[in-house]
C-alpha cells in the first residue's frame, strides 16, 4: 500500500498539481510570471552561480533524458555497452551535476548573506530553493555512491517505471529494489514539481525560443472579435 | 460584460502570424493586447486637481495632483504658465525632485493623524477637570500653578507617551490654558509662530487672525531665520523687493555671490543655464565647489565670511576706475539722482580728529519748512547754495506732493543740479578718522576730503558729500593726501591687494570681475546683477556683507534696471495678495493695532540664551566711539523696547488688563490719558518692561502656539537652550553662566528658570521635532487637502491650493482647526463667565508712518537716564487700549469684519477706501445670518471664502483696488501713475479663474516693479522710470546711515568687518581624547530637502546616505583621523550632533557644513557627551544679536514686521569634530544610558 502511495499516487498528485497549476498561474497572474531576476541588487555573485546553476541543470536535464526516458535496449541497439553508457552518464553528469550544485551553493548563499537579495525574498523564493537543495544535493549523492556500475541499473528499474507513469500503465514494482538515495531523489523531485507553478521557476517556460523563428518586427493586431475597447477590470 | 480572453489561449493564438511583410522582417499576428490595458489605466485617473506645496522654500510651483480609487497616486508639474513672451524661455516647468515626492506623506508612518496630549498630561487634566467640573480655568490652574505637577509634564516633552484624544478634548485643554493665561498673566503671554505667510498664506492667516483676536502677539520669522538682510531696509527702506527669476535671463552679466542657485531655487535654475547661451557671463564666488560655481566661467573661492572684504575692493576698482580716473555719464546721472550721493554730511569734532557725523539738515540751515529736522540737504551748482531737493522724508509725511524724485528744489521747485564732490569748489580739505576692522579688532585711517564751511544754527560746521566720503572710505587716492592706495598692490583697506590677505582671491581676479561688471553695466545701461543668498547672509555682520556688496550695483546704475541689481533669494517671500492677506490676517476687519514681535528677541530672551554672552560689545565698536553704550547686547535690546524701537512682548511686568484698570482708578479716561499714566508710572520705576526681568515668572510667555512650522529643531537655533529654558525638559547643553557677561538693564537671577512654557501646541501633519516636544498635537492637512494659496517673488502669479482629497483620518485644515479652537475658547469663556475686558497695549514707531520722523538727528535719547522725558509715540513706544470680548471670538473668527468698509485700507503708507469691495464681498460670499456681533458680515467661516476675501481686498488681484491705489500714491508724490495698472482696472481675480490657469498679477504700489504689458518684474523700477521715492530719509538709495549707533559701531558706511572670533568653549571641555579638529560650523541649505521637510522622507532619504551627514575637507578629515562615512560627533559649549562624516575636496579647509534641518527623528545616535541622543543640526548653535539691528523711530531704521530687527544668525560658530567612539542606537533599555529621548 505504502509503495502504491509513494510510486503511483504522489507522483500522479505531482504531476496533476504542476500541469494545473501551470495554467492557472498563467491564467491569473499574468504579471507575476517571472524569473524575478535580482541582478539589480547583486550581479558579481549572480553572474557566476547563475551561469554554473543554470548550464549544470541543462546538461542534468539532457542526462536524465538519456538515462530515464530512452530506454536500454535502444542503446543495446546501437552498440553501446552497459559499460560505455555509465563512463559517458558518468563523465557527462558529474561535471554538470558538480556545476549545478555549486552554482546552487553560490546563489543560496548569496541569497542569504546579500541584505538586499534577503530583504527581497519572497516564501516562495525560499521553498523553491529547499526543494532544489534536497533534489541536487540526493541526486548528486546517488551519482557518487553508484559509481561502481555493477550495483544498480536504473535503466532496468526506474526507467521503465517513469515511463510507466507516463504512458499510464505505473508499475511500483519496479522501484523495489532502487536503493534509498534514489528513492528520496525522485520524491524530492515530485516534490518540486508540485510547488514548482507557485513560484519562480515557471520562468523554465518563458524560455525565448520563439525568437529563433520569429520576425524581426511582430505587429500585434485586434482580433475581429477583440476590436471594440475592452478596457474594464478583470 | 463581455469576457476576457484567456491569457494561455492568446499565447496558442500568435504563434502563428496571421500574414508575414517584407521577406519575413515583419508579421502580425493575433497576439495578446490585453497587457496594453495596464498601461493605459496607469494615466487615468478619477480626477485631477490644481495644488501646490506649502513648504518654506517660496518656490511656488503649480502642480497636478493625480487621485485614483480615493488615493493620491502622485503629482506631476503643470505645464500652463502664461508665456513670458516670444524672446524669452517660459516658467515652466516647474519643481523638484522633493516636491514631486510629497504625496508619499500623506500615507507615511510620520503623518499625525489624530489629536494627541501627552499621557502624562492628559491624566492630571482629566483628574483636575473631575475636581472641577465645568470650570476648566481653575482646573487648568489647578495643574501649572502646581510646582510638582507642572515640573512632571514638563520634563516628560520629547519622551513620547503620546496618548490619542478627541478634538474636544484637546482644543477644551487649550482653550482653558490660553484664557486661564490671558486672566491671570495678560494676554500678550499667549503667542503664535508660524513662517512665510506667502507659502499658503491662509493657513497662515488663519493662526495669525486667532491670535490677534486672542490679544497675543505673533513672532516674526524672516529677521529670526537670518534670511532678512538688514542692509535692504538700510539701504532702500524695503524689507526685501527682489527680481522675478526670469528677469535673469534680461542680465548681461551675473554675479552669484553666496546663492546655489541650481540647489535652492532648483525650478528656477534653468533661467540662469539658459542666459548663458545668451552671452551672459556668470561668475561664482562661493568658499566651495557649489553646484552654482558650474554655471560659472569664472571662480572667485573666497575664504568664508570674508565675502565684504572683496566687495569692499572691487567697489575700490570702480570708483577708481570709473568714478575718479574716468567719469561715466550713465553713472554720473544715476547717482545724482536715485542715491544719497550728492547728499551733505557733517563733520564733527572728537577729541582733537575729525570724524564724519550726520546729514545737514533743512533745519540746520535755518530754512522755514515743515519736517525741517527730517530734510537732508545737497549742494545746488546752479545756484551755489544749499538746498532741499524734493524726496526726502520730511516731504513724505507733509503731505504737499513733493515726495517724489524730480531733481527741484522743495521751496521754489527750481532745477537743481547735484554736486557730487565739493572737490574743486572746497573751502579747505581735511583729515579725518575713519574706522576699519580686522581680525585683530577695530583700528583707524587717516583720510582726506574736501570740505565746506557752512554756517548754521549751532554755529559754524564743515561738511562734505556722502560721495566724498565714501571715496576716502574706500581708499582712493584723489591727490588730496591721506593714507590712500597709490596703487591695487597697496595693502592698505579696501584694495584687492588688501582683500588678497583676507579672502584668498587673486588680486588680478578681483579687477578683472570688477572692471568686467561695471564695463557690462555701460554697455548695457545696468544690466549687471548679483544673485545673493544665505552664503553671505546669515553670518553676524550680513549686513556690513550686503552694503559692501549691493554698493557695487548702485556704483555702476544697475538697480532698478530689469536685468540688473541684486538678487536676493533666501527666506525671500512675496505675499502678492498684501492688502487683503493683512486685513485677514491681523483681524484688522474687527480690532488693531495687531500685536506683532520681532522673533529673534522673543527667543533670545524666552530661550535665556542672553544668559550665556561671554563676548563684550565693545570688542566689536568702532575705535573711534572707544567704548560701547553697553557691555552686554540684551542691555541694547531693552534700550530698544523703552525708546519705542523694537516692539517687546509680553510687555510690561503686569497683565495689561490690570494696567488699564490701576490707569482708569488713577483718574485716566481717554487712551492720551492712559498713555501718559503708563509713561509716568515707567519714569517712576513703578512699572518695568518684562525683558528688564525675563526670568520673572510674571514675564514668561505661557502658551506657544506653533502652526506651519518646525520650531524645536528645525528653526531654534540653539536647540539646547530651547529645551532647557523654555521647555524644561532633558537636554544636552554643555554651557554654564557662572562666567557670563552680567548685563546692566536686565535683572539677574542666579537661578536660571526651566520649562518657562505651560504649553506648546503644534498643528501638524508630520510628527516630526516640534510635534515630538510639543504637549498637544494637533493633526493638519496636508497640501492636498484644503484651500489655500500661494505667491512668491520667483514669479508673477498666484497659485490655488485645492483639496484633492479630504482630509485624511481626523485632519483638518489649519483654518478649520484655528476656526474650532475660536470656538472652543467662546465656549470656555461663556462657562468661565469671562466679561469684556479692556487691556493696554503698546507697540513700537513703525516704519511707514508719521512716527518715522519721532526722533530726529539719529540721537538716542534715553528718557530712562533723564535724557528726554517719555512721550508715547514719540521717545517711547506708542501706548493704545483695546477692548476684547472673549465669548464672541468664534463670531469674529469666521466673519469679515465691518472695519474694512470703516477704515482705510492700505500699504506702504498709502490709504484708500475698499468700501465697494466690501459690499461686493457681501453678494459673493453671503452675509452671517445669525443675531451676533457679526450679524451682515461677509461670511468666511470656510478657507475658500476667506481666499475670495483676499483676492478681492488686494491691489495685486483686484484691478480696482490696484487703481485706487496707485492713485493715493499720485496723491502723496503728485505724479502720474495709474496708468500702471489702468489697463487691467476691470480685472478681480477669483479661486476659480487662478484654479483653471495661473495669472499673472496686477502691477501695484506695494511692491516696486511693473507687470505692464507682460514685462518681468523687477524692483524699484517704477522707482527708477516713474520717479517715486524709496522709503528712506534722503529718499534715495542709502550709501550713507547716519543714526548714531551706526556711527558707534562703524557702520555709517560699508565696511568689511571680521567673522566673530569664536571658540568651541570658553570654560571648561569635555576630556580630549585621540585626534580631534576645529572647524568653522556652518549650516547651509539641503539638496533633498527643504528645512526639515522631506528630510525625514523615505524617497529623499534614498539619495545620500539616508540619515545625517557633515560634510568636510579630506585633509581636515585626515587630521582627525576620520574616514569618509565614518560617525562623528560635532560639538561645542552649546551642544552636540552626531551624524556621519562625508569627507570631500569640494569643500576647502576649515569648514563644516551639516546641511540644514536635519531633524532628530531619523536616525541619530546617541553620545556620551550628553548620554543622550546626538541632537540636531541647531545643537551646537546660539544666536548672537547686534545691536545695529535694533535701532528704531529713525527714516528707514523704524520697526517693521519681519522688516527690520536683530537677525538669529548662527554661522560665526566652531566645533570641535571627533570620531564618535562607540555607535549607541540607545534601543538597549538595560544601558547605563539615561534620559533617553524619543526612545
């Protein structure tokens, strides 16, 4: 029961949260939706941490994908060997995830002995960052200690349970045998997902992409519909 | 209502352009616009309305106040001025970062919101009101004739414990205190103070009208803050009548002599930035690298308080150069006719030398003519004889129409020509003493003039000409011997090499600015113009500054030239609306003579600050007069209320109304009688003046009430003595009077008094100093929140204030609060069953009227010494009954009184009729119904009647009146001059006419310059083109001041007279330790603030440093080993300030500036000197009184309001600066601190 709770039921509740929360944060609070930047406070500390925090958590990202998302056999498939895929997981994630967690380190502690960063912190601010800490700080720690590729495959268990979750079909079985620091790596994460559409992170989805495509000059124009004034309060 | 669009489904919509332009450079898609919304509602607004800022820096800017959902949101600068015209930039726009900041005060934490008594107060009043119930006099008794209780509430001002009360509670508590008071001490215990009327003026009004109602004097401000410049009234017999800022851009040259302009007058400024690109040179003298020197091409960095030193040598240049080596026909003309050039002096005998001494006068000459004492005399080269030329004052008050400026002999009106020199025609050519002053004190030169020998009544007597006097005064060589400078490398007084070793100018630097300024004035016809300010105004000797100074525009034909002449901006104010404003004002409408005190007197007596002068008057004489009349200034102060100079309230040592009761038991009826009773009861010592006992609790001002203002801090210059003396509470003065000078006049008393006052009441919206100290606080409106208005003399025009929204939380306008407390007092009187009383009031010989001319040949006649006998109005004050009934005062209050229709109206000396006015009044603002004292008076029980009042009842506002005006002065100088105003005769101003845009005011005789015709303002103009005397004796602008005490202290003519030479301590110091240094302390206006105002506001706070600052020099810093940011502390024998140090080179060596107000409510720590907080900018400053200024009953030097009297300059102080050891914010209550304030 406490499996089904924790592999089925949190993250599903996770996920549910950050999906509608999401659009309920856009939907409401336009205005509020921003990374909250505070390099008008403090830029010296800022220019550094942000940058390590913010490479280290993509090249994670793209980590995570590779090793939770796709599953083995395509590897099998294309030659890579059990052997191969941990030296490339482990020679690209440690680097990323040690950038990451002392990008994270500068930031929190800048945020906590800069006056004016702490003045401006909001709850939010600070939840946000609890989360991030314990989810850097397991995940990094499972790195470590599964160094030695004989012990533990997530590719055969949390892999095909995340996917599980995804496609619908969750199976707790799977997470039996995943040792302690993984367990509360992933919890830590859902976690995040859950409070992640009431704070700043919501900026992850403002990511510019769109001006890899656009044109120069947009011009904005009236919907039909739209074209009579529509200045009242909300 | 339609539904909003959801955001997400809007950001689906544009992704896709709905078509692309250009190749792709552009697209348009359906993107949201929803965001657009936000913008747009930022700059909507439920309305906007016209309003202004009261605040003591007279900039009088027209603003727009934004208001949305019943919130002020913020302001923004109107843009409407009428245009100065086609070649001129406008006045707009107008303000300044603080003024843009206001509205953050109406919802800050230091805005009072309701009515507040001190706790400790409140319990003993409610507690003796239950003792005795319905009779608040004796309850109110029952508490300040209680040594203990009283001794409680005092010492318990400034330590908070402010308890929330009802306006009926408080105003019952103030009202049984003002009548308690009245009854038992005599009205004129009671006393109000507020500033600069100009900067809301009803406001002001409505103060002044309740006192003057109330029978207790107000104090005057602009004599007090130091901003009065004496030498104006002794020089042009006017208080102050300066240009209007964009008359700068009509210079040719410019002179910013100790004025920052961009700093003070920052709406202003741009005048200045912008006359440059005209041509106009601009030259700074200033000690520092002020903001002002940046508009100038040329630098003259003057060592501070020296600044008469270099006046003195550039007025020796242009009388050298283009009044003896070459002669300028422009100049020649204008000082023939509009100075006291040509004028005639004697010389007199003492000792063996020959010194200058008085004008020759009609009478001296024998001539039969009216005033004939009062007749200064030129020499005629038309007909070789001495004559009387029309202008004089003695013309003035004859009233036969020969007050005016046409060069005719008074007896036969022929032409006359002035001889300016009796060099050439003189009967023999003389030595004389002259007096000059340095550091090392007052020594004498040898001089030579030509003279005349004429034979007059007293015998025969030499005479010369105030032109030949003054060349010899300032040095130059005429060929006629004497010690006199041979050349500009000479070092002997006044040439620039002289100056050189003083001010630290160069001496080329000084001919070269000296040349260029009069060089430009013959290119131009005067054109040249010197901007003053506080810079060289509030020292001791501003006025030995000032005539030295000013001296150079009248050399050169500059004043009364639009474009030229001086400009004076500090403190200056011009309340355009006089007539009416006065009439409001001082309840002329319903009772008079008012009751007006010169403020810095009142202070220096109620704060003791007498008690602790260390430096004799004789130090600062003249050689030649050896000894001083007295050693101590308060023995000159008394000399001046007996002989009718000064006014002196409170005044005798016995409530007035007892003294008109004892007058009529002694047989006395008619006020003559009375009068005379009261002189024969002085003569025989039976009756004293309250200064000659100050410290006698009978003589004690009880009731102080402060409106508009920010007394304790902000104005009391020495800050400690207030506290100590007149409020008796903790303080942190560190002086003692055991070695004090003893003065001969005033009654000693070994133990000095503490806590004089029963009760100081502060309407404001801001807790700021004042409110800290005061025992009742009553909450005002703010700007924004009532009717009012306000001109200044930086520009034409009168600007309304407009409630934007009402008053906030328990607030009320000041009108209404005076209007209530009015109410509250008929109230208390009714219970109390006061009658109607009848009290005896003196006031002083008042400039602008006959009594100018009481006592003659400048003499001072003390009829105390059995020099004259005492004559009320005449050798002493005037003596006047005036009949009060306290019960109808609400009734008079709030109705216009029937006095205006009765009386003439007027200013200046001129009278005419507002009979019509009244009536008109009567239509517009309704009459008063009710079965009173008022019944069918004009109603002005709220602000905006009492505005239409003033605005109808001036001559500024009221083209009628204006004309009717200008025709009394026809009357008086038999010229033509209602042409003035006569194109604008149908015009009446109205709140509402001045609320939709500003006008421009109407061209009158109370004030000097023209409008006509869209021109800009600038003063004595109409004296210069339309022939109108000054007010003074000669009638012409005054090189030369003949009172006796003038001649005492050396003053006669301009000199250069050294700073005081202060030290931080006289008697014992706090123990040195570690490194310290002495620095001159001065206290020059703030950048982001105005006084105290906005000091203590978060937005200003945010610009520098966010709490207090001294600034000083790197290297003086370093000798103290005091770092940039570093706490110090400044101190000396009259207290300490703690701030931090800003260390800068644009300061030079030897001074300090801790920028003006910086009050004590925003982040001071504390010090172990006084184990208490560090004090305020006015903790290490006194007052130092000059005796000069207290002359009186003489021409120009009669007594005026805020016209003429002693200045409370504080600039010729030291400190001793030190790093502060330890930073105690004495928030710890187990400290060993003690008497913690404001904790």
């Amino acid at each position: 029961m406490a499996r089904q709770f924790l592999w089925v039921i949190v993250p599903y509740l996770a996920l549910v949260l950050f999906i509608a929360g999401h659009i309920w944060r856009y939907q409401r609070d336009q205005f509020g939706w921003t990374s909250k930047s505070s390099e008008l406070l403090e830029k010296r500390q800022l220019r550094l941490g942000s940058l390590l925090f913010h490479w280290g958590i993509l090249f994670v990202f793209v980590g995570h994908v590779m090793g939770i998302l796709i599953p083995e056999p395509f590897y099998t498939a294309l030659g890579v060997t059990e052997e191969m895929y941990h030296v490339i997981a482990l020679a690209g994630g440690i680097p990323a995830g040690l950038a990451a967690f002392g990008g994270f380190v500068i930031l929190f502690r800048r945020r906590l002995t800069v006056k004016r960063v702490r003045a401006t912190s909001s709850t939010g601010d600070w939840v946000a960052l609890g989360f991030l800490l314990a989810v850097i700080a397991s995940g990094l720690s499972s790195t470590f200690l599964n160094i030695d590729s004989h012990g533990f495959d997530y590719r055969t268990t949390i892999g095909p349970w995340f996917r599980g979750l995804l496609t619908f079909r969750p199976n707790p079985a799977y997470m039996e045998t995943v040792p302690l620091w993984f367990q509360i790596h992933i919890l830590a994460a859902f976690g995040l997902f859950a409070v992640w559409p009431f704070t700043r992170l919501v900026h992850v989805f403002s990511f510019p992409l769109r001006y890899l495509q656009r044109s120069y000059v947009v011009y904005r124009k009236r919907m039909p519909k739209q074209a009579e004034p529509v200045n009242h309060a909300k | 209502m339609k539904r909003k669009r959801s955001p997400l489904t809007n950001r689906f919509k544009y992704i896709r352009p709905i078509e692309r332009q250009a190749d792709g450079h552009s697209e348009t898609t359906y993107g949201d616009r929803a965001w657009e919304d936000a913008y747009r509602r930022r700059w909507q607004h439920d309305k906007v309305v016209r309003s202004t800022h009261g605040v003591n820096c007279t900039g009088s800017c027209s603003w727009n106040i934004y208001v949305k959902n019943g919130i002020v949101t913020w302001e923004g600068q109107q843009l409407d001025y009428p245009s100065t015209g086609p070649d001129m930039p406008d006045f707009e726009p107008r303000g300044c970062p603080r003024g843009a900041s206001f509205s953050w005060y109406m919802y800050s934490p230091l805005r009072v919101k309701y009515p507040y008594i001190r706790g400790i107060l409140l319990d003993m009043w409610r507690e003796a009101l239950s003792h005795h119930p319905n009779n608040p006099l004796e309850a109110w008794k029952s508490i300040v004739e209680d040594r203990e209780k009283a001794k409680r509430y005092k010492q318990a001002r400034g330590k908070g414990g402010f308890v929330r009360v009802s306006w009926d509670e408080a105003l019952t508590l103030v009202a049984a205190s003002l009548l308690y008071t009245v009854v038992k001490y005599g009205p004129d215990r009671n006393v109000g103070f507020s500033p600069i009327p100009a900067m809301s003026m009803v406001s002001h009004a409505a103060g002044a009208r309740f006192m003057q109602l109330m029978g207790g004097p107000i104090l005057s401000f602009y004599d007090w803050y130091a901003d009065l410049p004496p030498a104006s009234p002794q020089i042009w017999g006017d208080q102050t009548d300066v240009p209007e800022s964009s008359d700068w851009y009509n210079a040719g040259y410019i002179i910013t002599w100790g004025s920052n302009v961009p700093l003070t007058r920052t709406p202003d400024a741009h005048f200045l930035a912008e006359v440059r690109y005209r041509g106009t040179k601009v030259v700074s003298v200033s000690p520092d690298y002020a903001e002002s020197t940046k508009f100038a091409d040329d630098w003259l960095s003057v060592k501070q308080g020296t600044d008469g030193a270099l006046a003195m040598a550039m007025g020796h240049v242009i009388l050298n150069e283009y009044y003896v080596k070459r002669t300028v026909p422009y100049f020649e003309q204008y000082a023939k006719t509009y100075t006291d050039f040509p004028f005639v002096v004697t010389l007199k005998q003492d000792g063996g030398a020959w010194t200058a001494g008085r004008f020759l006068l009609a009478k001296d000459l024998g001539k039969q003519t009216g005033n004939a004492e009062w007749k200064p005399v030129i020499y005629d080269e038309n007909t070789g004889t001495f004559a009387v030329p029309n202008g004089t004052i003695g013309t003035r008050w004859e009233d036969k129409g020969k007050w005016n400026l046409r060069l005719v002999d008074e007896e036969t009106e022929q032409p006359l020509e002035p001889r300016l020199s009796f060099l050439g025609s003189e009967d023999a050519v003389m030595s004389i003493k002259l007096p000059y002053f340095t550091a090392e004190g007052g020594k004498t030169i040898e001089r030579a003039v030509p003279v005349k020998k004429v034979h007059t009544e007293a015998g025969d007597v030499y005479v010369t000409t105030v032109y030949d006097l003054i060349l010899a005064n300032y040095g130059i060589d005429r060929g006629i011997g004497g010690v006199v400078a041979r050349s500009y490398d000479d070092e002997v007084p006044f040439t620039p090499a002289w100056q050189e070793a003083i001010t630290g100018v160069d001496r080329e630097l000084v001919v070269k600015i000296a040349r260029e300024f009069a060089d430009n004035a013959i290119d131009t016809n005067g054109r040249s113009m010197i901007i003053v300010g506080a810079g060289i105004n509030h020292w001791f000797h501003s006025d030995t500054i000032y005539r030295a100074v000013l001296n150079l525009v009248l050399f050169v034909g500059a004043q009364g030239v639009n474009g030229g002449g001086w400009a004076h901006y500090v403190g200056q104010e011009k309340l355009r609306p006089a007539e009416g404003w006065q009439t409001i004002a001082l309840a002329r409408d319903w009772v008079g003579p008012a009751k007006l005190q010169n403020g810095t007197s009142f202070f220096y007596f109620a704060t003791d600050q007498w008690r602790y002068e260390e430096r004799p008057i004789d130090e600062l004489v003249s050689p030649l007069a050896k000894k001083a009349r007295y050693s101590h200034p308060g023995d000159y102060n008394v000399l001046a209320a007996r002989l009718g100079w000064l006014p002196s309230y409170p005044t005798f040592n016995k409530n007035g109304i007892e003294l008109y009761n004892e007058a009529v038991s002694h047989g006395a009826r008619t006020p003559e009688e009375i009068g005379a009773y009261v002189a024969k009861q002085l003569k025989k010592k039976e009756l004293q003046f309250a200064i000659e006992d100050p410290d006698n609790e009978a003589n004690f001002p009880r009731n102080l009430i402060v409106w508009r203002a920010n007394l304790i801090s902000s104005s009391g210059k020495g800050h400690e003595y207030f506290l100590k003396h007149l409020l008796g509470t903790t303080n942190g003065l560190l002086n003692d009077d055991r070695n004090s000078l003893r003065p001969e006049e005033i009654r000693w008393r070994d133990e000095a008094p503490e806590g004089k006052l029963d009760l100081l009441v502060n309407l404001d919206f801001r807790m700021a100093g004042t409110a800290l100290y005061s025992d009742v606080v009553l909450p005002a409106a703010t700007w924004y929140e009532k009717h009012d208005l306000s001109s200044t003399d930086m520009h034409p025009f009168i600007h309304p204030f407009n409630p934007a929204v009402p008053p906030l939380w328990e607030a009320r306008s000041d009108w209404d609060i005076f209007k209530s407390l009015a109410k509250a007092v008929s109230d208390v009187a009714k219970q109390a069953g006061l009658k109607p009383i009848k009290e005896v009031v003196a006031t002083p010989l008042l400039h602008d009227t006959a009594q100018e001319l009481a006592q003659p040949f400048g003499e001072v006649k003390d009829w105390s010494k059995g020099e004259t006998e005492p004559i009320p109005g005449k050798t002493m004050p005037n003596i006047h009954v005036i009949e009060r009934d306290y019960t109808l005062l609400y009734d008079q209050m709030t109705a216009l009184g029937t006095n205006v229709a009765r009386q003439p109206i007027g200013t200046k000396g001129i009278a005419w009729t507002a009979k019509e006015e009244y009536e008109q009044l009567k239509r517009r603002l309704g009459t008063v119904p009710r079965a009173s004292i008022a019944d069918g008076c004009p109603d002005i029980s709220e602000a905006k009647k009492a505005v239409e009042a003033i605005l109808t009842l001036s001559s500024t506002t009221n083209g009628k009146m204006a004309v009717k005006a200008w025709e009394a002065l026809e009357k008086k100088t038999n010229l033509e001059l209602a042409d003035l105003a006569k194109e604008r005769e149908e015009e009446c101003f109205t709140f509402e006419q001045i609320t939709a845009q500003p006008k421009t005011v109407i061209t009158s005789p109370a004030f000097s310059g023209s409008e006509k015709g869209g021109r800009r303002y600038s003063p004595f103009t109409t004296n210069v083109e339309r022939l109108i005397p000054w007010r003074t004796l000669t009638g012409r602008q005054s090189f030369y001041i003949d009172h006796e005490l003038m001649r005492e202290f050396g003053e006669a003519m301009a000199t250069f007279k050294p700073v005081l030479p202060h030290r931080p301590f006289s008697n014992k110091r706090p123990t040195k330790n570690g490194k310290e240094v002495v620095l001159n302390y001065l206290t020059p206006h703030n950048k982001w603030s105005v006084h105290s105002m906005y000091f203590d506001s978060l937005p200003m706070l945010t610009l520098f440093r966010g709490g207090p600052t001294v600034w000083m020099n790197k290297d003086d810093a370093a000798e103290a080993g005091i770092a940039d940011n570093d706490w110090i502390e400044c101190f000396n024998e009259n207290g300490v300030v703690v701030a931090r140090a800003v260390v800068s080179h644009r300061l030079p060596r030897g001074m300090a500036f801790m920028h003006h107000a910086q009050d004590r409510h925003i982040n001071v720590p504390g010090t172990k000197l006084t184990n208490n907080r560090g004090g305020t900018h006015n903790s290490p400053t006194r007052i130092h009184v000059k005796p000069t200024h207290m002359i009186g009953g003489y021409a120009q030097l009669s007594y005026g309001f805020n016209y003429y009297g002693p200045t409370g300059n504080q600039r010729d102080l030291f400190v001793v600066i030190r790093k502060l050891e330890e930073v105690d914010w004495l928030e710890d209550e187990s400290a060993s601190w003690h008497g913690h304030e404001l904790g």
